[in-house]
C-alpha cells in the first residue's frame, strides 16, 4: 500500500479530531476518507460513540485557552501595578483574580508540557528499539513502552524523536532553553514540598517563577516545540492539525473492499496527485 499527500476539502467538525485517513481504489474514480471512532458502553443499555479527539491537540487546545487567560489577569493585576522601588501588597478583594492566575498559568504550563511528551510518545514507532546501558555497562534494548515512561521528555524531544522523523534536533533552535526552563517551572508546580526553613509550611518560592513576565516565554516554547515538529512532517497520521490546510497521506489500495473502519465519505474525486 503506497502513500500520497493530499490536501482534502471534506470540512472537518473540529480540528481536535484525529487526522482522517484518505484512500484511493486503483482504477477507480473516487476517494475515501475514514475518520477513527471510538464507541464505549458507558452502562447497561447504553453506550456513546464518536469521532476520536487527538489527545495531543486536547492538551494544545487547553494549553491556548489558559495562555489567553492568564495573560489577561496578568496584565490587570501584576504588570499594571509593579513600579520601581515599590512593593506591591495585594488587597484581599484583588486576592480572588490573582488565584485565579495562578490556576490559569498553572495549568497553561502542565498541559504545554504535557502535549510535548504525548507528541514525543506518538512519534515512536511500536516497532521502535533503543539501546542503552545500564549503570552496569549492559546493553539493554528499550521498546517503545519503555521508552515512553523512563525516558526524559527532553531526550526524547532533543534526539529520539528528531532521529525517528530524520530531522534536525531543535536544540538548535532558539526556544530550546526555555523549553527546558518550562520543564523546570512545571516540575516545581507538580512536585510541591515542605518548606526547609518554615517548619509546617509549604514552599512557595516557585510563585515567585508564575509572577515574572519572563514565565510567559517559557510557555511559548512549549509552543513553538510543537510547532516544531508539526512543521517538519506536516503530514504524520498521529500529529495535531494546526494549520487550516493540512496534509494527509492517501493510501492506494486495489479496490474500496481493502479500505478499513466505517464512515466512509466521498470527497472531491481530483484531489489528488
């Protein structure tokens, strides 16, 4: 079964959805796209099917929603009120807004980040094998789950990843540090402790982190990482749809019988090359 990129005119009814699947019949006249479902009996006589969601967009999609929120209390409440040699003490009234931003800019981060590692984590092959030594000299051979859980975010994204899609590692790119800095404010957020010198305290310094404008950087290349890969192969079947005309690979099969799954639409019968 040989591939091809298309570009389909079949209106989606949202961009979260997985990327459709076209195929062609030789000799034939039409195209086909297949749109994965999923269907799950929820309780006894009753079940819910749809068109699956691509959980990477989901965490994208979140990510965007809270960047845009935070950004606005952010403004109200922070930047517009710093002046130089002057502390700014928060009024209880004011206190509910800027919990608020901490929830949003929290949670901005925690799903950039997380969109970051499913992107990475789909990018692997099943079949995919990595050799690593052990703290003991061995060579052991990694499958794909375990690569996805004891592998960095940060290898996966600076090497793995790049080496499977045969393209150059982003750590050339001017975002890569504050990628890694994001990875450094979101582990803050997630691994919250004790305070070492207040007894019975929660350290809180990482606030300290959300409030500096430069936060907002850091997000942007989570941002930009995506973006990233999504660029390099604008066509893989597991990636996020980002731009409004994005490509698909049409798959030529002998005839429609060898086409797979259901909900099948005719679409434009000349799009393709």
């Amino acid at each position: 079964m040989d591939e091809k990129k298309v570009y389909s005119k079949f209106l989606l009814a949202d961009y979260r959805m997985m990327r459709p699947k076209v195929y062609f019949p030789s000799g034939g006249r039409t195209v086909y796209q297949s749109q994965q479902n999923s269907q799950f009996m929820l309780t006894k006589g009753s079940g819910i099917s749809f068109f699956t969601p691509n959980g990477v967009t989901l965490f994208i999609s979140k990510a965007r929603k809270e960047y845009d929120l935070s950004i606005q209390i952010y403004n109200d409440v922070v930047r517009n009120k710093l002046k130089s040699n002057f502390l700014y003490v928060v009024q209880q009234e004011t206190i509910p807004k800027l919990y608020d931003y901490f929830e949003n800019i929290q949670s901005c981060i925690i799903m950039i980040y997380s969109a970051i590692e499913a992107l990475c984590n789909v990018a692997i092959p099943e079949s995919y094998t990595l050799a690593k030594k052990n703290n003991k000299g061995i060579t052991e051979i990694w499958d794909k789950a375990n690569i996805e859980k004891w592998t960095p975010t940060e290898e996966k994204a600076g090497k793995i990843v790049p080496e499977i899609l045969g393209i150059d590692s982003p750590k050339n790119q001017p975002f890569w540090e504050n990628f890694k800095k994001l990875k450094h404010v979101r582990d803050e957020i997630i691994h919250q402790k004790q305070s070492a010198l207040t007894p019975n305290e929660i350290e809180s310094a990482f606030l300290a982190l959300l409030l500096s404008e430069t936060i907002f950087d850091k997000v942007k290349a989570g941002f930009a990482m995506v973006q990233y890969f999504c660029d390099k192969d604008k066509s893989h079947s597991y990636f996020p749809m980002l731009d409004r005309e994005t490509p698909v690979n049409v798959n030529f099969v002998d005839d429609a019988s060898q086409i797979p799954g259901h909900n099948l639409n005719d679409i434009d019968n000349h799009q393709h090359d």
